[in-house]
DNA sequence: AACGACACCGCAAACGTTTGCGGTAATTTT
DNA sequence: AAAATTACCGCAAACGTTTGCGGTGTCGTT
C-alpha cells in the first residue's frame, strides 16, 4: 500500500483540467465556474486530498512550525514549559520541534542551525549551563528568525524574555514562615554563581530585612540536593536547637532536610517549619506535604508562545522586546504551621 | 537585519555561473573543474549559506524528520520516553516534532494528520486512553508512513511495539517481598479495565501462586492515587494487624499507604514491607526510600526510535514487525527490608 | 455586424534544490 | 590535420503549490 499521496497534479490529470484551476477551485476562487468547483471539490473530499506542507512552505516562506531549545526534556518545569507552549501552538495551528542540549553548547549551535534550515518561524530556547558564548544567538537575529528566551535567558542578547521571579519567590516563602512566627530561619542555598541561588537567596536575606530579623551567615548552609543534605547533616542537627524554619533552595533539599530533622527528634512542623521551592510533584509526597513556591512552567510557556507568535505574525514591532516575569505562588501545606501537631 | 537567507541561486548570480554548477561544486561532482570548486566553496562559507531544508525535503522526498504523539509531556515516564527518542534521534540527524494530545482522540486525530501533512519519515506514538477507533492509524499505513507503537500500543494495528513487561515487573517485586520473608502481601491495585491493572495485578497473584501462598481477594484494594489511599485508609488499617507486605500498582500509592500505616503506629520496614511500581523520582524521596521497580522510560524511548529507523531507511521488510519487550528492574532500597528498623 | 464585457480557464514563473542530458572548447589520439 | 576523447559547464525538468497575466468563448449592447 505504499502510495504516494495525491497531489493537485494527479487531480488535474485525472479531472483533464490544469492544476491551476484545480487549486483555485479548491479555494473558492471567483473565476471557477460552480460546475467545476463542484466537480474538483468532491473529488479532492473522495480521494482524501491534502495539500503537501512541504510545498506550501516553501512558497510562502511560512511552515508553521517552531522550534523549542531546552536544555532538558526530563524536568518537571521543563516539561510542564513544552506543555504550555505545545498547547498555545496547536491553537494557533503551529508545530514544535523539541531539541534537548543536554546542556551542552556544541549541540545547542547545532539544534539552532538545523531549526534555521528547516526554516522554523521562530524559535523559544532556554539556554544551557555551559554557553558562555553567544553568536549562535546573533546569527538568528541576521536571519530574521524571532527567538524568545525563557527562564534560562541570555543577557547579552536583547529579545524577549520570559522569566520566574526567584527572588520574589523566595521573599514570600520566607516572609510566610516569619508570618508563622519563626524567627530563626535556615536557608539551604544553591552554588552562587548560579543565577537561581544567587536570586534565591537574595529574595531570603531581603525578607529577613524587612522584618528585622538578623541574618546569621552560619544559618546559610551550602546544599542543594538531597545528598548534598545528607552530607551536611551534623552541620544542620548542630544548628537545629537554635533555629525554628527552614527555607530551601528546592523541594527535594528541603524534603531531605525534614528527614534528618525528623530522624533526630525534632517534628516538623512543631519545633520547626519548612518551606521549600518547587521543582515537581514531590512536595504532595512529602511528609509533612510541604509547603512550597511553585514556578508557574505551563503559564511561562504559554506566555513565551504567545509573545513569540506576536513576533512571527508581525503584530509586534521588530525591536520592541518586552520581559514578562511570573512571579511564583505560594501553596502553603502542613510543612510550615509552626508549632502544630500533624497526626 | 532581517535578510533571507542566501541561495544557491544568489550564489550562482553572484559569481556568473550557473545553479548547478555552484549545486554540483558545493558537492565535490567531478565534472567541476578544481578552480570553480574553490572558488564556489570558500565563497560559500564565506557568506555562511546552508541548504534549505524545504527545498531539499521537497525534492528528495525526505524530511528527516519524525513525529512523536503523546498523551502528555508532563509525565516522568514520557518526558524519559521523549528523552530516549529524541538523543538516537539527533545521532542519526533527525529531528522530532512532538504533539500531546492530553488524551483527547480528535486531536490524536489532528496531529496525526498535520505529521503525514508535513511528511514526517515515521511517527512515533502513544495511544490516547480515549482512543477507540483506530482508522487514523489505518490511514497511515495507507500514506506509506511507518509507526511504532510504544507503552499505550493498538493492539488492532499490526506493526512494531515497544512495550514494558507490567505483569513481570509485579512479579518481580512481589517475588522480592516474598523472598524477603513476607507472608500476606496486599496488593493496592488500578482500575481492572486499564492494561496497567490488569497486568500488574496478575503478575502479583502470579507470584503468589508460584510460592505457594494464599492470595486472599480482601487483601486486593482498590485505590491508585494517593488521594484513594486516603479514603480507603480506614480499610488498610483494619488489615494492617494480619498483613507483613504491600505491593501498590504505583509508587505514589505505596507512598501514601506507608504514611498511612506510619501514622498509625506501624514501622516500615520493621513491620510491614512495601514495594512500589516506577512512576518517577519520587522514590527516592520517600521515607523510607522506597523499594520500587523502574520502567526504563528512556531505554523504550531509544528501542522505538531505532525500530522506526529501521523502517524508514528500509533496512527491514517492510511487512515484519518486531515487539520490543521491556522488562522493569527492581531497585532495592530501605522500604522493602522486612524486620529491619531504620535509623 | 462589430464591439466591449464578462465568465472561465491555462500558461508559465516562482519558491530552492538536484540531475540527466546535451553542448562547447580544449586536449589528445590517429 | 582530422577525428576522437576529455574536461567543464549550462539548460531544463522535476518535487507540489500559488498566482499574475493572457487567452478563448459566449454573451449582450449599439
């Protein structure tokens, strides 16, 4: 049954009419007489006629697709962003090409070129951790192709961009757990130089200031993830008397951190509430289930969509770049009700 | 800036020769005199140009692409999926247009045919729960593009599978829990109509049978969320005193029922040992760390996406199909060592 | 009877490539 | 010196569409 779909040729061919009239007829061109129309239109509806995109695109120079550059596919965030834009762009009748980096430069050059060939409309990227060098970037906008970058952005390309606001988010976990009456807060901090623990922990300090608390540098422990926690453990169990929250960098740290906690004695969140930051669906699973800032994914790919369709169908100006920031939401659970019994 | 890309036409005006003198230069054709090639090919990667992908997709027939359907991204074993797909995908210089249907036929429907419309080389996909009538698979066999089913398969159609082993990875476990001297084992099971249900169930009374135990129906529960844990707690607990093991159909159950059974008094592993079934990270999370066996999401994404090469390039017949099985490995950790306490 | 108006349709070019074939000039062979 | 070979290059068609323009035929109008 290997047959070649059928093509306007093979209408006209079989019809004995030309393709032009065939294509015309097919969108209600004036200068089809009713007859004609008729006969092309039912026949192309009889034998399942579907114009080839292919042949389309390469006309118009317009495929309706875009591309996606994403440093992972196997990340909640991640996958929740590819979500959201999957479905603004079947909406507005578009496609996607995923490339996942891996967060590797050479295949990010790479996965950019090959979407440019296959001429993409435009393109969403989150860039990799280890791009430090940024003409790939460039050369998109010398070939006219709009790109939006998203979370992972590139500050030295101008564009538009879609972020979460660490710091915000981190400020109104923290100033949650001063509402609940902690006064001595821990925080479990990412590597500086990454821009989430940089803002991150920025977003800590400022809520500590805000409420006049102090903030004791011996209370920001370096670990971001679970064995980094595990690892660390007699540092936190020597702190644990002294302090009454803790607020980590993610999710999982903070479920790592209640464990010791726990392990040791303490209750969570009677002698000590925790706040994490989301990073998936592990803080339902918790116990306590854990009261947590969630990064809106679905809502920054849909917005990083929709500014990219902007762009693409000109109802932006070219060198107007806009920067939409989400601000994270607070989902409070049992983690962080300080001095409560969880049964 | 926003220049097209240059051609071979562009370069052929430029340098005053021909399209396919500069087409046959750029590819080393021998009729092409030394001279001429130099001087095409370093002023080609001087003005950096690349061949249109549409253009050359056209001609040759052969997009170099491939179509990947899902009933959702957000889901860990298909993001692995996606992840395996798409890593042998850029190996062998394909690209992956992913649509998600989030379980809903008539975009099964839709997507399928924007894939052939774009003439995708084959198309991988994951049946949509709602899916019951399956002649938009038919359809493709009859457009000449090769499918491979994998995890959610169309038992209707006949082509290549790539599946997980559900009934041998409960059976795996629960031989675990048995061999781990549990006696009376509940099984928390999903719904009887779900394929995953069905087969899980029964590869856990396989088990069962095999050494010999009794396999009392009040210990089959059902309930696969953590939510329905929740409901039916009353029920567990009442069972708790008789049974020494769980086997839930997937791990987030396993971990709401060993919270369940921690609240009420039980220690796990000391007095009840639970295993779960691979829906994610989560396992790691739990306390204990749960005993779970992992579907190699990201194994079964590689096998389809070689099967369809397979296909595409015509290394296989075409009319042979091949099912790929699957089996899941058991990851022992705390939460399955019967009698054990843990610190 | 001649003219304009209108209805309807096909030619050909274009999008960017590749490739069989033919053509010209230079070189080698007799 | 004529013929045969070789080296090199361009024409044109093709992939499947769309669309400006021109062409034919049938009217109706003076």
């Amino acid at each position: 049954m290997k047959s070649q779909p059928i093509t306007i040729k093979d209408i006209a061919r079989i019809l004995g009419i030309s393709p032009s009239t065939v294509s015309r007829a097919l969108k209600d061109h004036p200068d089809i007489s009713p007859k004609t129309k008729q006969l092309v239109q039912t026949f192309a509806e009889k034998v399942n006629y579907r114009p080839n995109a292919l042949a389309l695109s390469l006309r118009s120079s317009k495929t309706n697709t875009i591309g996606i550059v994403i440093p992972e596919i196997v990340h909640h965030f991640f996958s929740s962003v590819i979500s959201g834009i999957e479905d603004v762009a079947y909406g507005r009748g578009y496609n996607a090409i995923i490339c996942q980096t891996n967060e590797n430069y050479q295949r990010e050059v790479i996965d950019l070129q090959a979407l440019v060939d296959n001429r993409v409309d435009g393109i969403l990227v989150s860039m990799s951790k280890n791009t430090h060098e940024f003409t790939h970037f460039e050369n998109l906008r010398e070939n006219g192709v709009p790109v939006v970058f998203f979370d992972r952005i590139c500050e030295q390309i101008s564009s538009d961009r879609v972020i979460a606001d660490d710091f915000e988010g981190a400020r109104i976990a923290t100033k949650h757990l001063i509402g609940k009456g902690c006064k001595k807060i821990m925080h479990l901090a990412a590597p500086q130089h990454l821009l989430i623990g940089k803002n991150r922990k920025e977003g800590f300090t400022s809520a500590l200031k805000e409420h006049k608390l102090v903030s004791d540098d011996r209370y920001i422990i370096k670990c971001d993830t679970r064995e980094a926690v595990f690892a660390k453990a007699d540092d936190i169990i020597r702190l644990a008397p002294e302090i009454d929250g803790i607020f980590a960098v993610n999710d999982s740290t903070a479920i790592a951190a209640m464990q010791v906690l726990q392990r040791n004695g303490y209750s969570i969140p009677k002698d000590i509430a925790v706040a994490g930051f989301g990073d998936g669906p592990n803080a339902n699973i918790a116990y306590p289930p854990l009261t947590t800032v969630e990064q809106k994914g679905y809502d920054i790919g849909q917005a990083a969509m929709r500014l990219l369709i902007g762009h693409i169908e000109g109802t932006v100006e070219d060198e107007e770049f806009e920067t939409k920031i989400f601000t994270p939401e607070l989902v409070e659970r049992t983690s962080s009700q300080l001095g409560h019994n969880v049964r």
